[in-house]
C-alpha cells in the first residue's frame, strides 16, 4: 500500500531558486496537508486542502504556493528560496469527517535546505 | 494563533521505568491526539481522545483526555528501547474545522 508518498526525500537548494516539493496519496482522501518541521519544533501547517480546487492558509504560508487541480496531488511551491525554508516538509492526507482527525496519514517527508 | 505547550522537552529514562508526558493548550480542544516520530519519518497515530475524562489505552501507553478540555496525558508503562523517539500532541479546536495544532514534542531516549 502506497499510501502518501513524498518526493523527493532530500533536496539541497540555493537561495532564490525554485521548486515543488510532490506529494500524491492514492487512498482517495478530500483533505491533504503541508506542514514543515523545524528542528526540536513541532509541526506547523503552512498550507491545506478539503478537496480539488479548493486551498486555505495555515500558520505559516508566506513564500510557498499550493494547488489541488486533483484528489490525489497536492503540490508545494516554493518560488524564491530563503534560508528561512529550510525544514523538513511533511504532506499529510485524511477522509472528510470531523471526527477522522486520527486517520491522517503523514509521508516520510522532505529534508530541504537552502544555502 | 493558537499554541500548546508539551512538557518535557527531553526525557532520559533507563529501560523497564514508567514515561508521563502532558500538553496544555490556551483554549477548549475538542480532540486530542498523541503520535510518535521515528527518524526519518513522519508522524504515526498513537491514540485518539475525543470526550473530556476520556482514558484510552494502546498496549504500554495510556493517554487521558482532561477534564478541563484544555489538556491531555500521555503515560508508557515499562519502557522499552525500541519506544524511542519523539511525541507529539496535537489537538483540535471546536472552531479551528479540519485543522490540527502540534506541541513541540518530547524526546524520549531509553537506556537498556
């Protein structure tokens, strides 16, 4: 079982360039998730999803852009990378429901640094 | 926005001692969920709370939904070395929809 799957695993970047962190899930879930993950911090939502077409604001989206044009994909955009976004990223996917906040599955993640 | 507080940070404990961590969050949660994250891995669900009072068991680990809604316990009985690695809270508010709030985890290590 695929479950969500992140790619890529680790990325080094150099401040100002640009990329897309992919995430995909292949569970049919509505909602998906960003979050990145500081060292000793806990996680902190940079961006969310309740289904295709449609995104929200977390606590943290400045510099990064995300579309859901499909159930299954929820990319991250980080358009002029800064030292600043330099974190672990993690997707995150779970059914609709209110009360199915404990069937959010997370991917391994992406160890991105920006030199 | 919205912030929980996780204590302790760090926790050495030698292998066979009982772990208590707990949360404490400003506002009401109405759900309160303990993960756990192995290295170079996200986080995985360990128990879910959703009823102030609640008590719910997983094997070694009991986890307590506080009576004031705006806490939560985390208990593992008889450590073990393979239960290294660092927990999460993370709780959701009545208002907050489908959107979690993580504390800043607690970094257990158990000597064998």
């Amino acid at each position: 079982n695929a479950g969500v799957t992140q790619t890529p695993k680790f990325r080094i970047l150099k401040i100002g360039q640009s990329m897309t962190l992919q995430c995909t899930q292949d569970m049919n879930h509505n909602y998906m998730y960003w979050y990145r993950q500081d060292p000793g911090m806990g996680l902190k939502l940079i961006y969310y999803s309740v289904g295709a077409g449609i995104t929200d604001k977390g606590e943290v989206p400045n510099g990064y852009n995300v579309s859901r044009s499909t159930t299954e994909d929820f990319p991250l955009r980080l358009e002029l990378a800064a030292p600043s976004q330099t974190s672990v990223y993690f997707c995150a996917s779970r059914d609709r429901g209110l009360t199915t906040n404990e069937k959010l599955f997370f991917g391994s993640g992406t160890q991105l640094s920006v030199l | 926005g919205q912030q929980l507080n996780q204590s302790p940070q760090s926790m050495f404990i030698q292998e066979g001692e009982d772990v208590s961590m707990n949360c404490t969050s400003s506002s009401i949660f109405n759900t309160w969920l303990w993960y756990k994250q192995e290295p170079g891995e996200g986080p995985v669900l360990l128990i879910a709370l959703y009823k102030a009072g609640e008590l719910t068991s997983n094997g070694r680990l009991t986890a307590q939904f506080g009576i004031t809604r705006k806490d939560s316990f985390l208990n593992i009985s008889a450590s073990i070395p393979s239960d290294v690695g660092i927990y999460f809270c993370a709780g959701q508010e009545e208002t907050s929809g489908s959107r979690l709030t993580f504390g800043e985890g607690t970094q257990l290590t158990v000597n064998p």
